[in-house]
C-alpha cells in the first residue's frame, strides 16, 4: 500500500498541469503561438503604462472596485484556450502568481504561464505596449 502511495505522489506531477515561470523571450514566443494572455493588473495600471497587443483584460477588482475571484473565473471561463496554455501577467509577477496557483487549483489541465517579472520588466527591456482603450 505504502508504495502505491509514493508511486502516485511521483507521477502526480507528471500528470497534471504546472505553472511555468517565463521571461519576455519566452512571452513573445507565446503570443506569436496565439497562446492567450491575460493581463489581472487594474484599470488605472492599464491606463498608466498601456497594455500588451491583443491580451485579455481581466482584472481581480470587479465593478464594485472588490476582489472577486467569482467575477474573474466567470470572464476567464469565456476565453477559448489554444493548447489548453494560458499566460498570466501583472506589474512584477505577484498577483499573477498567485491567481495561477488559484486557477491551478480550480483546474489542473491548463498549462499555465506566469510572465516572472511582470509588465514593468517587459516595459524596461523597450517591449511595445499599446494605450487602454
């Protein structure tokens, strides 16, 4: 019984989906995939800096300016997955981390792609970014 249990905790991970931590050069390569990628920082991040060409805005801070997973599950929920591989970003990779844990938990099936240092590293090595509109 005892050896059961190792062997399914050793292929536990092998099994599911992980969360990937990734840089820009492996972001880019991701978009030119038309691998979806989320953006979870706030209107006024997204006003103050801009935002990636074609990424989902989706912020943790619904309407009512509250945290709500519930809200944020439900828009996420509506985007079409290619190779069942998502990427999160933020600012500096915190919040994205932390909702890729979440949404690991909720689904185990998605790859999930956690840009490391966030917007703000994309923005110093001179990445495009494009006005909220």
């Amino acid at each position: 019984m005892r050896t059961i249990l190792i062997f399914l905790l050793l292929i536990s991970n092998t099994v599911f989906a992980e969360i990937i931590n990734i840089d820009n050069k492996k972001l880019k390569k991701l978009l030119k995939q038309g691998i979806p990628v989320i953006d979870v920082r706030t209107k006024k991040e997204w006003i103050k800096t801009g935002v990636i060409s074609d990424t989902y805005l989706i912020s943790m801070i619904n309407e009512e300016g509250k945290y709500s997973l519930k809200d944020w599950y439900k828009q996420f929920s509506k985007i079409e997955l290619k190779d069942d591989a998502v990427v999160l970003i933020c600012a500096v990779g915190g919040r994205s981390s932390y909702i890729a844990k979440i949404l690991q938990s909720i689904n185990k099936d998605i790859d999930i792609f956690n840009l490391e240092k966030g917007i703000k590293n994309w923005i110093a090595e001179n990445n495009p970014t494009y006005k909220y509109k």
